[in-house]
C-alpha cells in the first residue's frame, strides 16, 4: 500500500461552514460574557458623575449633602444614569449584596429625578397632594414595570432585612441621611453601609445628639423600629455605631425637615 504524499484538506463548502460555526460560538460566547459582566457590575459611570452635584453644606443650620438639581436638569446626566436602571436585567441579579447595592442606587436616582423633573420646589412632598402623596406615585420603569418610591423602599429593599438601609436612601430632604458621593457597589457595600450609619449618627442635628436627660434621634428609628429588630432593637443599633454615649435612654424624636435637599441660587 502506498503512502500519499499529500495532506487532505477540506474542500471550500466545508471550510466555509467550520468558520461559519467558529465564529457563532466565539459571538455567543462574547455576548454571555457581556451580560454576565454587566448583571454583575452595572456600569454606575453616569450615576457618578450625577453624585459629583452633592456638596456639603448647611440648610436651616442642618449640615447636609447638597444637590444642584438645576444643573442636574440641565446636563441631561441624571436622564442617563436613570436609562441605565430602568433598562438593567434585574432578574440576572444574583446576590443579596448585588441586589441590595442596585436598589439602594434605584431609590436614590429616582428620588433625585422626581426632584429634578418639578424643579424648582420646597419639598419633595409637593409632587404629590394628601390624596396621592409622592411616595406612591410613579417614579421610574425597572423591569419592565412601573415602580414608585414605595415600591422600590418596602417590597424590594426593606424585606432583605438590611437595618442600615435607613442610613442609605435618600428621600431628597434635609433630614435625610446625606447622598453618599459614590455609587454603593456589591464589592464595598458592607462598609459602605458601616460608614453611612457613622456618618449619620454623627450628625447631631438630624442624626442623634446627648440631652441632659436623654439620648435624641432621627423619628427614622421610630418609623421603622422593626427593621433594627435583628440588632437587638434600636437602642442595640446604635450603641453599636456610637459606643461613646452615656448610659440614658435614647427617644427617636428629632423633628423631621422636609424641606428638600437642594441649592437654591
């Protein structure tokens, strides 16, 4: 039997198909790793450039992150971080920490929006009325589905039983804890939220301060009692934060400001 000398090689209609066939699994592949890479780590680049409008400063002698929401209407960049939420898979979230830093994120863009679509205004309550206050209004589209600041606060982040939450999301007012200037993130979240309670219980005008006979702080402790249940309470809670305060009872009593948490020229 005679060896041949020369190789075989695949006519053109096959080489054809094998490149036909290479380059849908390399195209497939690309696109999973796409969609994985952005479920997982949402760009936030708009988002931050949004949070470069806080700046610290005092309204009704409150020191407070302040918001231009004019140039925020203006720039058009607020629009963009909030396309960026309402057209995310929210389904290919994968962990609580994912979950919760995205719609930590979700409640703050859309409360900075429904700010800056009325704007100007005093308070964030004058987009509503008695009859159909704001929170349950329409604020944005996530998943497909129209969602308010309700929705987004009680049926999606409250239920995770994350307590310092209530240290994260901002209702656009004075009282409020302050925006943070970065986005929160999977990766940084658990000391984010570490900082944010500090930050707030710090803060001795809408946050927490010492009486001659008793601890006071935010109504927020009083509101949502039951979401520091898993502390051990309120008090718990923020002795955990503030181990310096004396041994009083602590009454969550401040007034609350509504007042929104805008620069006003």
């Amino acid at each position: 039997m005679k060896r041949c000398d020369k190789a075989v090689t695949p006519n053109q209609p096959e080489m054809n198909f094998m490149k036909f066939v290479v380059t849908k699994l390399l195209f497939a592949s690309l696109i999973s790793f796409t969609i994985n890479t952005w479920a997982k780590s949402p760009d936030w680049t708009d988002y931050a450039e949004v949070l470069k409008q806080v700046k610290s400063g005092l309204k009704h002698e409150t020191p407070l992150a302040l918001v231009d929401y004019g140039e925020l209407k203006q720039s058009g960049q607020l629009e963009k971080a909030y396309r960026l939420i309402s057209q995310f898979p929210v389904d290919s979230l994968e962990t609580r920490d994912e979950k919760l830093a995205f719609y930590i994120n979700t409640y703050n863009i859309l409360a900075l929006k429904m700010v800056a679509d009325h704007w100007p205004l005093e308070s964030i309550k004058d987009v509503g009325s008695l009859f159909r206050p704001v929170w349950g209004k329409t604020a944005g589209i996530i998943g497909g589905k129209k969602v308010s600041l309700n929705d987004i606060e009680h049926e999606m982040i409250r239920p995770m039983g994350e307590p310092r939450i209530h240290m994260a999301i901002v209702c656009a007012s004075v009282s409020c804890p302050d925006l943070r200037t970065e986005p929160y993130t999977a990766e940084k979240l658990n000391l984010q939220l570490d900082d944010q309670a500090k930050l707030f219980l710090s803060n001795d005008k809408k946050g927490l301060w010492v009486g001659s006979k008793a601890i006071h702080a935010s109504k927020i402790f009083d509101w949502f009692e039951e979401d520091f249940s898993k502390e051990g309470g309120v008090k718990s809670f923020i002795r955990q934060y503030r181990p310096d305060l004396p041994d009083l009872d602590i009454d969550a009593d401040i007034d609350y400001d509504w007042s929104v948490n805008g620069v006003t020229r």
